[in-house]
C-alpha cells in the first residue's frame, strides 16, 4: 500500500505540473510549428516573440493592482498569492481573459496614456520592421502562411508572458526558499547548456547540433 500510495502521489504531482505548464507548452508548440513559416531559426533573439513579450507585459503592467505586489501578499501564508492550483489557474484566466481590455482602457487613461503608447510602438516597430525584411525576402511557404505564423506567434507570446506573471508571483508564494534553488539551476543552464531551457521554450535551436554528412561527402580525418 505504501508503494501505491507513492506512485499516487507522485502520479498527482507530475498531473498538477502538467496543469501549471501547461499554457507554457502551448505557447512552445506554437513557436515550433510556425517557425519554418516565419523563416526563423527560433530563440530569444526573434523579433516578434520580443514584440509579443512586450506587450504582454504592457498588459501586466495594468492589471496588477498595488495590493498584489505587497510583499507580504507574495510570501505571507493566507496572502494574496497563497492559493491552491484551482484557485490559482482561476485568477491567472482571469488576467489572460481581462488583460486586453485593460490596456484598452489604460490607454485612454492621460496618466497612462503616452508612456504606454511609446512602449506599444516600439514592440510594433520591432515587429514591423521584421516582418518587411521576411516580405522583401519572400517567405519561403508564401505570404498567407508567413502571416499566420507571425500572427500565431506574437498573440503566443503575448498570453503566455500575461500568464507567466501570476505564475511568478504564485510560485514564489508556494515555494519559497525552493524558488532560489531553482533560479540558481536555470542560472547554470543558462551559462552551460547550449540552447538553455527558456531558449528551448520559445524553439530555439542548438548550436552543437552535428548534422549528418551528406551521402557522398568525403568524412574527415578524425586526426
């Protein structure tokens, strides 16, 4: 029965990380499957999953509210942020689906107004300018796939950077002195993996990959 009740337990465990991880690796899925359409190599060097970050974060930026980003609300036990998963996923919903419109009023707001413009035109501009250079190029599937790919990447990267930011805030809560541990880890993934974890997030390609010799080819010397 112990055994079982190992397995149950972490059968649970791996399910509600999967739950939590989720929205992440949709917005992974997307960056992969548009990728060959955009005619991008991935990483965090895209332009438009920059873009798209930028605005999600414009979005964050207007639906906080001051009472959320109190310390005591992040680390405290009965916070703010100290929810269990259900409630959790109902509050971070709650951005993804509120957000937009949130923007929509903060910029009609005058305290709010042309710093959030000046943000906005910049994350367009950034996406903009990529996607002339591509169209000048000829994307390699043809315009209509090239702006499904965009378009499929940017609205990805925006949602997932305004779910990214109550998933923040919440682990830090459930997690504590764990989250520092964790941060260390994906420092030295960073510095010794090559394509690092969040580069692989967003489908970025590693550079040690060893591609096969064409048939044919003369193989070097290994001396």
């Amino acid at each position: 029965m112990d055994v079982l009740q190992l397995f149950g337990d972490v059968a649970r465990f791996v399910l509600r990380a999967f739950v939590i991880l989720a929205p992440l690796l949709a917005w992974q899925w997307i960056a992969l499957w548009s990728r060959p359409w955009r005619r991008r190599a991935g990483g965090l060097a895209d332009p438009t999953i920059i873009a798209g970050m930028m605005v999600g974060i414009a979005m964050l930026v207007v639906s906080f509210r001051p009472e959320m980003l109190d310390l005591d609300a992040i680390v405290s036990v009965g916070g703010f942020w100290d929810r269990d998963i259900g409630d959790f996923l109902a509050l971070a919903r709650g951005f993804v689906l509120h957000a937009p419109a949130a923007l929509l009023t903060a910029l009609q707001d005058d305290d709010w107004r042309r710093n959030l413009q000046a943000w906005l035109m910049l994350a367009l501009a950034l996406w903009l300018v990529r996607a002339t250079i591509v169209l000048v190029a000829r994307p390699p599937y043809g315009v209509p796939r090239f702006v499904a790919g965009e378009l499929a990447t940017f609205v990805a990267s925006a949602i997932g950077t305004v779910y990214l930011g109550p998933l923040l805030f919440w682990s830090i809560n459930q997690l504590n002195f764990w989250l520092f541990l964790i941060a260390i880890l994906l420092i030295q993934d960073y510095r010794y993996d090559e394509p690092p974890v969040f580069g692989r997030l967003v489908g970025r390609a590693s550079h040690h990959h060893i591609h096969p010799p064409l048939l044919g080819a003369p193989v070097p010397d290994p001396d």
